[in-house]
C-alpha cells in the first residue's frame, strides 16, 4: 500500500475494500475502508460490521429511524372480507436492504350474538412493486394471512372491548428512496346475526381510543 505524508494534508492511503481494508493489523480481511466520500466502513472477517457516514452510524441490528402513526377514526364491518380499520403508517428505508420491524397497538370491540364467531387481524405492506399480506397464521378454516385475537367460544352473545398487540419484523424488497406504507385490516371469522367488529370505538363510554403503529427501520 502506497503511504503519502503530508504536512497540509496528513497523512493518506488506498481506499481499500471491505475484503482488502485500507487500514488493518496482522489479519489483512479485519480494519478500515474509505469506500466513498464522507463514509468510513468497519470489517471484520471480510464481512461490513459498521458504516460511518454524514448520515449517522448504521450497523447490523442497529435502529436506523423510527415512525410514530396513531388514529382514534373508526372502522366496522359485519364482513368475513379485510377491510382497512384506519391505523396506517408510512416510512422510507434510508438504507438497502433494510428490515422493518412493526409494532402495533389495535383498540378493537366485537358484538356478536352467533356462539363461536369471532374475527381477527393482517397487516398489508403496500410498496411501489405492489401489496402483499404479511400475517400467515391463519386459524385451520381460513385460508390467507390472518391473525388471530378473539373468539365467542360457546358465549351465544359477546359484547367485548380490548386491545390487540403485534409485532412482526419485516424484510422488504425494496428499491432505495421507496415510501413502504403498512396498515391493520380486520374482518370476522364468519358471518353472522349481529355480528360487527369495530376498530377504535369504546361506546360504552363513548370514547375513541387512540390506535398506534410504530415502524422501526432496522440496519440488516
């Protein structure tokens, strides 16, 4: 490796790469990389462990950025269809190949005169190359994503408010600079008499909750 010393500049080097670093002791696949302007990479072993750049650290498992949504708008439906409940957020990975990590906090409320109906939830990505549906556990007589929160059991009528918490770590295929929406659907496990599920409504006291979705990008 050339070496140049400057008494203006300091001192400089190669670039280096992430497999061949400028910088390294006794082991020649572990050190320090100048790939580009403003960006500094650490290695080991050959692989990238660390990236400095003007736009923060980023690093494996490390919480690029964070989006807080919320909604207290209801939504019903007496369907066995996904319908959106309105609790919806939106964030752009400012990193590729990114993982997005979903928490969510659901208010719902079902009324249901039918012994066993109950309903549940999905969470759709909807991104620029299309939608797709990210829940999979699905009770047995159901097809398609579906998660579970609520049966009537053998209660021949149920009036009941709750709230239902999910998270999930996603791994979207994105291209950089997309805008990658996540939101809640629900429907019920059948149809039936009476039977409705509400998202965000506490009638009994004549109050909407607030709902929360929070979407982490996470440094893959």
């Amino acid at each position: 490796m050339a070496l140049n010393i400057n008494g203006t500049t300091g001192i400089s080097g190669v670039d280096g790469s992430v497999s061949a670093p400028a910088i390294t002791g006794t082991d020649s696949n572990t050190g320090i990389t100048f790939p580009s302007a403003d960006t500094i990479k650490f290695s080991t072993g050959g692989v990238e462990r660390m990236q400095i750049s003007n736009t923060g650290v980023s690093g494996a498992g490390k919480i690029i950025q964070l989006v807080n949504a919320t909604t207290q708008s209801e939504a019903e439906t007496s369907s066995t269809t996904f319908i959106d409940t309105n609790l919806t957020g939106t964030i752009t990975p400012t990193a590729a190949s990114s993982k997005i990590l979903i928490t969510i906090s659901q208010q719902l409320s079902i009324n249901t005169d039918d012994s066993g109906n109950g309903g549940g939830l999905n969470i759709l990505r909807k991104i620029a190359n299309g939608s797709f549906n990210i829940i999979e556990n699905s009770p047995a007589n159901f097809t398609g994503p579906f998660s579970y929160f609520l049966s009537g059991g053998n209660v021949a009528s149920l009036n009941y408010h709750f709230r239902h918490n999910m998270t999930h770590l996603d791994s979207p295929t994105y291209t950089l600079g997309d805008a990658i929406t996540y939101k809640t659907q629900m429907r019920l496990y059948a149809t039936g008499t009476n039977s409705v599920l509400r998202a965000q409504n506490d009638a009994a006291n004549n109050n909407a909750p607030t709902s929360h979705i929070i979407l982490m990008e996470v440094a893959a």
